[in-house]
C-alpha cells in the first residue's frame, strides 16, 4: 500500500500519471504551492520541486492548495483505511463519518481507545495531519459537494459542512482550493438539483456495478429498499435524522439524495462510498487474485469485483443472525416482515420513508414478529438489546479483533456471523468463512479444495484479499447451480 511505497516509486505513478493511485495520496509542488492527485494531467514536476502527502490534510497543513485542474479532492478515498485495521486506519473511518464534527477530538479518542494527545500525535506522525485538520479538510470536501452537487445558498452550504460561520467557510474554500464559493460553484461539471442533492461519486475503474445491483436488489426489503440491474435506492438512519439515496449507473456513479439534516452529507456520502466499496483499489486485488490460475477465470469474468459493505452496522448484525443457515430468500422474508411491523415511517420532502426498525423495537418485540427457533430468536433480541443499551459497540472504527470477541460472546452468535459482520462492517478485505455451504459450492465449482480446512488451508494463498476470493466463489456458486446460500 502507499505507506510503505517509496520515493521512486511514487514519483513513476506521477510521470505514468496513473489513476489507479488517485485518492492513495498527493503530489505537492514546492514551486507552485499547489498538490495534485496523481494522475494530474500537468506536466510532472521535477523530482526536487515534488513532497508526497498521505492525505490532502497534510497537504493543506503544509501551505498547498488544491489543483484547479486534477480536483484531487474529487478522487475516490485511500483503500489503506479498509486495509488496515490499526489506530490510524480505524480513526479515519470515524473521521469520514463525521464523528469529529458530532463528538469532538476527545469523542473520537474515545472510541478508538486512546486519549485525545496520544491519537493526534498518532495521527500527525503517521499522516502529517492532526484529527482537527483532518476534520477541516472533511468540512472542506463536504462544502464542495454541496457547492458543485445543489443550489444551495453559500450560508445554507456552510452550515451543512460543519463550519462555524459563513466567514471560516469563506476563508477555507479560498484556502483549500484557490477559489471563493462562488468560483467553485461556477466551475462545476454537470448539473445541479433543486429538490434535493445530486452528486458524481467517483470510482476506480474496473468496477462491477452489474454485480453490485444485482447483490443488493435480491436482497432489498420492499418499503425500505429496492433495487433493479442499474440502481438501487433505500431509507437510512443518520446522526441528524433520516435520509434517501439512490445510486444510479449511466457510464458513471451518480448519487441523489434527501436529507433532513443537511449536516449528515458527510456520513451518508462514506456510508454509501463503504456500503459500494468505492475506495477500493480493484486492479490490486484483481491482479493478485489472477497470479493463481484457479482463479483466473473468474476474475477474467467479472473484473472489478466490489465487496458490500454496511449502510448501518446494527442493522447489518441483524440481518446477519435472521440469514444465519437460511436462504437468501428466507431471510429476505423474515426481514421483511420485521420491518413491515417494526419499522418506522418518516416524512421526507413529500415522500413516506421506511425505516429499518430500532434495536429497542427489536430487543421489545422482536420476538412477537420473529418467526423461527426461540433459542435463536432470543439471540436476535439479546443482541438488539445489548447494542441498544450500549452494552455491545458496533462501528466501522472497530478493532478487528476486540469486534470479533465481543460478537462471539453473545449467545446466539457464532464464527460465522461475526465474521460475515466484520466482512461488511469494516469493510475487511481478508475474510473467508469455510462454514458457508454457498461459498463451499463455489469452490467446488471452481477447482478448488471444498472442506472447510482444505478450503482455509488453500485461501491463505489469496491473502490479504479473501474477502474478494469470497465474494468470486459466491458468484461461481450462483453460475454453477441454485443453492441455500446463509448470507444476508
């Protein structure tokens, strides 16, 4: 990954202007005061004149501003962050979501189990930039969505990002991109929308949005989801309130959304960017996968494979333990009818929004919904319970490990499920789940060794990509023939 490429190595991806590593870091240009994604069509600078930077933060810290021409801000975001598992990697996932702006440095801290001093000096030493300036620069891209993706008023837009008053707003635009408010709205691309939000989401190519919408139409609950083969929309539950979004594919990705608080841009933007893993970096994962000659085939298939993620992680561990040892189908049944009776109704600009129901809903009456064991239905509204009261913590800025453990120590939940969560919740890209009858048909299918141990055992080769091994041999087992598949 970028922490660990070198001088040299950074320097080719610029002079070969490679986009694979926009968003993974920026080039700073000591004689123009100004950073670039990689792929910047500029001449390359020389190599005395060039500073890379892990994040634009960093960059904004140093004195740079943003290009004009390459809009680095608009590059899709590091993959590093769903990588790793560290501090650093977790921090930045809370960062996206916007919990500095809800909670502060201290709340940020807090969450990743460290005090405020000691994380920001994580964080400087490793990035170049402390939490609070990597808040600003959050503030600052969120103000160019909005300036580029509505016709808002410049102080409605400075309030939806987070900035203390029009004037810091005013002085950070300037600051970051070289350009006033009303500049950078002048300069957009495309269009703007008058009754809600409208957003270009950018993505590396190649990306298998066919397989996406597929994944999430089979298993969208009418009401609060639906889906076909080029979009897929839903309701969702944000810091500030509810909201709607739609992602839709005409030769690029293109976002529309509802907010009722505009402030939650941010989080629902690195929801959606996770739940469609936008950031990751799929020639990567492609050409490691392709080394081993099982598997060429199926990446020759279906490049660009993308792993789902999680537009709300409680809800996901709930999905996880309704699908546990059913079918696709029947859990999409039983989910249903929770929210059909759980679920909560919201207005929004007009439109009647189903939400997926609260852990306190479930934890209370779950069980006069649920239909199935009562050992597991038990476990089901345990666990609701346990994440409604606090109790049991659940957030994409978890520690791999610590998530596993505190999952496994609830009845009810087994390997399976807590590694299916950490698979969607954290975005982990090196996960195989043996126990998984679908995923064990595929590698049949595939050539490769079906039990459980031969099939850990043959994995292991594909790390740290195993989560898109996973998600191939699910493919390969839909090809091959129908099967119960426990996934959710």
């Amino acid at each position: 990954m970028t922490t660990s490429m070198t001088f040299d190595e950074r320097y080719r991806a610029i002079s070969a202007r490679d986009t694979r590593f926009d968003g993974q870091f920026v080039t700073a240009v000591r004689t123009t005061g100004i950073y670039c994604r990689p792929s910047c069509p500029a001449r390359t600078p020389k190599p005395d004149n060039v500073r890379f930077f892990a994040t634009s933060a960093a960059a904004h810290e140093a004195g740079f501003r943003a290009c004009k021409r390459c809009l680095p801000e608009a590059a899709p975001g590091s993959p590093e962050w769903n990588l790793r598992g560290d501090v650093v990697a977790r921090a930045m996932r809370l960062v996206a979501d916007g919990v500095v702006e809800r909670e502060g440095v201290a709340g940020l801290a807090a969450r990743v189990g460290y005090s405020s001093r000691h994380l920001s000096r994580l964080l400087a030493d490793e990035l170049g930039a402390g939490p609070l300036a990597l808040a600003r620069a959050q503030r600052a891209h969120t103000a160019r969505l909005l300036l580029v993706g509505t016709d808002l008023a410049a102080s409605d837009v400075a309030h939806s990002a987070g900035f203390a008053s029009v004037r810091q707003f005013n002085d950070t635009v300037r600051e970051v991109f070289g350009l006033t408010p009303t500049a950078l709205r002048a300069s957009r691309r495309g269009h703007a929308s008058t009754a809600g939000i409208s957003l270009a989401l950018p993505v590396r190519e190649p990306f298998d949005h066919v397989g996406l919408f597929d994944w999430m139409a089979v298993r969208a609950l009418p009401g609060m989801e639906a889906g076909d083969a080029v979009s897929f929309e839903r309701a969702v539950r944000l810091p500030g309130g509810a909201g709607w979004f739609r992602l839709r594919f005409d030769g690029r990705l293109r976002m529309d959304a509802q907010l009722q608080s505009l402030p939650d841009l941010a989080a629902l933007v690195a929801r959606v960017r996770r739940l469609f893993d936008l950031d990751a970096d799929p020639v990567a994962v492609d050409a490691a996968l392709s080394a081993h000659e099982e598997l060429r085939p199926l990446v020759s298939a279906v490049p660009g494979m993308r792993l789902p993620g999680a537009a709300d992680p409680h809800e996901m561990l709930i999905r996880a333990m309704v699908g546990q040892q059913i079918s696709v189908a029947g859990a999409r049944t039983h989910l249903t009818r929770l929210v059909a009776d759980l679920g909560e109704d919201v207005e929004l600009d007009g439109r009647t929004l189903r939400l997926f129901p609260t852990m306190t809903a479930i934890a209370e009456h779950g069980a006069e919904v649920l239909r199935g064991p009562a050992a597991r239905i038990r476990a089901i509204a345990g666990a609701a319970g346990a994440l409604a009261s606090g109790e049991l913590a659940l957030t994409p800025g978890d520690d791999p490990i610590a998530q596993r453990e505190a999952l496994l120590a609830l009845p009810g939940i087994g390997p399976w499920t807590a590694d299916y969560v950490r698979m969607r919740v954290l975005g982990d890209p090196d996960i195989v789940l043996p126990g998984d009858v679908a995923l064990r048909t595929g590698a049949a299918a595939t050539g490769l060794p079906a039990t459980p141990s031969e099939l850990v055992a043959w994995a292991a080769r594909a790390a740290p990509w195993r989560s898109y091994l996973s998600m191939h041999l699910w493919r390969a087992a839909l090809a091959a023939r129908p099967v119960k598949e426990a996934r959710s």
